[in-house]
C-alpha cells in the first residue's frame, strides 16, 4: 500500500487582492521598511544627524559596543530586567487568574482592578511612581515612617545599587493585568471534567493545578513569555520617566543609552547600531512566535 501525502493547495492571490492592498503596503514600506532598513545602513556611518557629511566606518560602532563600560551596565540591567518583570507578572498573573476562575465575589470588578494598570501610559506611571520614591516627601518613605520603620527609609531612585530594582516595582505592577487576561481566557477552555475526575481520584487543590492546569496552558506561558520578552528588550518609558538612566549611568539599559547618543551627544550610528542589536534580538524572538500563532491559526 503507497502512502500517499496530502499538500495543502498554495493559496493564490487575485491581481484586484494586490490592488486593495496596495495602499496599506505603501504606507508600510514608507514607515517602517525604508526607516528601518535607513537604520541598518546608518549604523555603519559615522553621523551627527545634522551635517549632509556621512562617513562610513563598517563595524567600528559594533566593535566600540563591545569596549563600551555603560554598554555592558546596560546589557546586564537588560537581562535583569527580562528576568524579573518576565517571571513575576506571569508567576503573580497566573495565581490571579485562577483564583478569578473560581467563586470569587465582585469577580468583575478585580479583573477591572488588576487589569487597569496595564492601561496606563508608562510615561505616567513612571513619574508617580517618582513622586512615591520622593526621598522627603515620597509616600513609600512617609508610609515606612509612619509605621516605625524610618530606618529603612532610602533614596531608592538615587542609589546606584537599588535604582534598577526600585524601577522594577512599577514595570512588574503595570504588567500583571496582561498574563492575568490571557490566563483568564485560556482557564475558560480546560474541561471541567478533567476537574472532576481528578477529584473523585483523591487530587489535592495543588495536584490538580500541576498536572491539569499547568500542562493545559502551555499555549499561554508561550505567548506571554515571549511578548514579556519582547517588552523587556524594548524597555524605555519607565527608566526614562524615574531615574532618566542614572543615578552614574547605573539603570541605563539599552533604549536610554541609545536614546542619549542619537538625540544628545548626536551619535546617530552609535546609536542606531544599538537599536539594530535590540531589534534583531526582537525578531529573534518575535519571527518563532508569530510562526508559531500562524501555524496554530490554520
């Protein structure tokens, strides 16, 4: 008996589809193809971004970010960024959205109450969260005051060992409401019966969560830990908005410290050259995904 192998028939595309979409790719290729392939190109110049004089030097920005002190500061704020604001909203979004799942009073309104900080403009949310760092008049030392503890009262924003983590509050509070939302969604498709079974078997809360829940939203951990990466790579608004990279350069990561080279000390292929490696590393995270959603979809 031949096995036979079943080809899905290539789709093909009318000329009046192309004619339609025409307009949306003009506008895609004139904002974001030619930007970013300009990009590309300007960071092997050498570029103020003023003079009409555009040098071109090759690697040497690349090779200058290997040899970069605040460079590697930044790279390493990066991955510890990832890490924390990766695994806490998705270890604290996922324990409330199964405890949403269940019988909660006023259900509604909590999903509403956790998911509004993701709303919020990042730039906002960054410089409340300065005014709650106030040294003097900051409601987190005030609080800490208050109840006797004002010896643990600190500068948390212009302490070079603690700047970093203290903007990780406020990154990590704005991203709980979005793995609480797609946990929610995803919970609503697990059969209850497996539930069920696993109950007259004797299963615990926790042996339930393990073996059912878990396993079943191994969709979700995939798409929240690869957005959440592709955020923490993009960091920029909260950093800019609390401590503007410092205090020493000590909380610059990747966005900042490419932002202060293009637009302050006019380095614009230095710059670029950051925002190249940023990039690729987005897409190498970002082009597996949406295969991934592409291949899933159909």
């Amino acid at each position: 008996m031949v096995a036979t192998t079943h080809r899905r028939p290539r789709r093909r595309f009318p000329p009046t589809a192309w004619l339609f979409a025409a307009p949306g790719l003009i506008v895609y290729a004139a904002f974001l193809i030619y930007p970013a392939l300009r990009s590309v190109w300007l960071s092997f110049t050498s570029w103020d971004g003023i003079s009409p004089d555009i040098k071109w030097i090759g690697l040497a920005n690349y090779r200058a970010m290997l040899d970069d002190p605040v460079v590697h500061t930044a790279l390493r704020n990066n991955a510890l960024w990832l890490l924390v604001t990766t695994v806490v909203p998705l270890a604290v979004g996922l324990a409330l959205a199964v405890a949403l799942n269940g019988s909660v009073r006023f259900k509604s309104a909590l999903r509403m109450v956790f998911y509004l900080p993701a709303v919020l403009p990042l730039v906002s949310v960054g410089t409340i969260w300065g005014w709650l760092y106030d040294p003097s008049s900051g409601a987190v030392n005030t609080l800490l005051r208050d109840i006797g503890l004002g010896s643990l009262a600190h500068p948390w924003l212009g302490d070079s060992g603690l700047a970093i983590w203290a903007t990780m509050v406020p990154a990590c509070w704005v991203r709980i409401g979005f793995p609480l939302v797609l946990y929610l969604a995803a919970l609503q498709h697990i059969p209850g019966e497996q539930y069920e079974s696993a109950r007259t078997e004797g299963a615990s809360g926790w042996q339930q969560f393990r073996y059912i829940t878990f396993p079943s939203l191994r969709g979700t951990h995939y798409v929240v830990l690869a957005l959440s990466f592709i955020e923490g790579l993009k960091v920029f608004d909260i950093i800019f908005a609390t401590t503007n990279g410092g205090p020493g350069n000590s909380t610059q990561v990747l966005g900042t410290w490419m932002f202060f080279n293009v637009f302050q000390s006019y380095k614009f292929g230095y710059g670029t050259a950051m925002a190249v490696v940023v990039t690729v590393a987005a897409l190498a995270v970002g082009i597996p995904y949406v295969w991934r959603q592409t291949k899933e979809s159909s």
